[in-house]
C-alpha cells in the first residue's frame, strides 16, 4: 500500500512541477502550454512513459532507496515571454519552487499534525511528500541541461558566457534520453551520497527534526 502511495505522490507531484511551468508561461504572454491542454491536475495530460511510469517503477522493484521521475516537458515559446532576459528563468524556477512550496506545506502538517488530529497513516505519507518534493527541488535546480536549474542560471552569467552555455545546453538537449540516462547514471555514482544529504537535512529542517 505504502508503495502504491509513493507511486501516486511522485506522479502528482511532477504534474504539478509541469503545470506551474506552464502557468508562469501564460501569466508572461505565452498561452502554448495552456492552448495545448496542459494546464491541467490530469495526470494522462502529463505522464510519460519512460520518465513517470518505467524509470520509477523499475526503482521501486529494485529496491532502490529513493524514488524519481519525470513528466513530459510542457511547451513554451520564449519568443513569446514578456521580459526577454529574465523570462525563461522565471518560467524554469516555477517548477522547483512549487515543489519546495508543497515540501513546505505538508511539512507544516506534520508538525501541527497532533494539534489538527491527522492519523500517524497521514503523518508518515505526509513526510514522504515533503522528502519526495524536497528532492525534486533540489535535483532539477542543478545547472546541468535539460533540468530547470540550467535556465534558471542562464541571466546571471555573462553575455559571452551566456551564450556559450546556451550552445552547449542546446546540443545536450538534442541527443535526448541518451544524456537523461547517462547524466542520471553518473549523478547516482559521484553525486548521490553529498547530495542525499543536503536533501536529508533540508527535509529534517522542514519537518523540524
């Protein structure tokens, strides 16, 4: 049961990283997202076959001790933002930024869980919630294409920078799931364990343990 509920938190919560993106996109002038039906909670709308169902699912078999995924990218035209410069990265920060706001919340949850009389069955979903979204945040906040934190970074740098990072960022982007996979294979080899513990603690100090 408890697997079925991470399964289910996981996809809601990457629906939600998606439609926020989307939503920060038509409220700067770019109506794509909306126009194309993905400003919706249905997650048929969002899901993707690798991302949201094979990757996780062949995590929990395994007995992998965490869970990701990922949903299909909404489209956006940045041609289309208001406020050129800063307009992508806002659009980029919405994602890890809803998820940090939903870590937030179900984290206030269980501390106030005794005073609102929520059952310890909620209060252990409700960490799992605030851990999963904590991670989320973090991962997609990486400057590394294709995650957010890529864009999100993109305005702060320097011009010629700038547009040196966006030709490498584009040619990443191009070769597609190859660079998911590889870029996800090298993270769990080097970066995991420093990183599972910015997450731990960041997630302890929400929950206020």
């Amino acid at each position: 049961m408890f697997e079925l509920a991470t399964i289910v938190i996981l996809i809601l919560s990457i629906v939600l990283h998606e439609i926020a993106h989307g939503y920060a996109a038509n409220q700067l002038g770019d109506p794509t997202a909306r126009l194309a039906g993905r400003l919706t909670l249905n997650p048929l709308s969002h899901i993707d076959l690798v991302g949201s169902i094979i990757v996780p699912g062949f995590l929990l078999i395994t007995g992998a001790n965490f869970l990701f995924g990922w949903a299909k990218p909404v489209p956006y035209n940045p041609y289309n933002l208001r406020n050129p410069k800063w307009g992508e990265s806002i659009v980029a920060a919405a994602g890890p930024l809803t998820n940090l706001l939903l870590a937030v919340i179900f984290a206030m949850l269980v501390r106030f869980a005794s005073t609102l009389g929520l059952p310890y069955s909620f209060v252990e979903i409700a960490q799992y919630v605030v851990f999963i979204n904590v991670l989320l945040a973090l991962f997609n906040a990486i400057p590394f294409p294709p995650l957010d934190g890529s864009k999100i970074i993109t305005p702060f740098l320097p011009l010629t920078l700038r547009y040196k990072y966006q030709a490498m960022a584009s040619y990443i982007e191009n070769m597609g799931i190859i660079v998911m996979f590889l870029m996800i294979f090298i993270f769990l080899q080097i970066l995991w364990s420093p990183f599972f513990v910015l997450v731990s603690g960041l997630t302890n100090f929400l929950l206020g343990y």
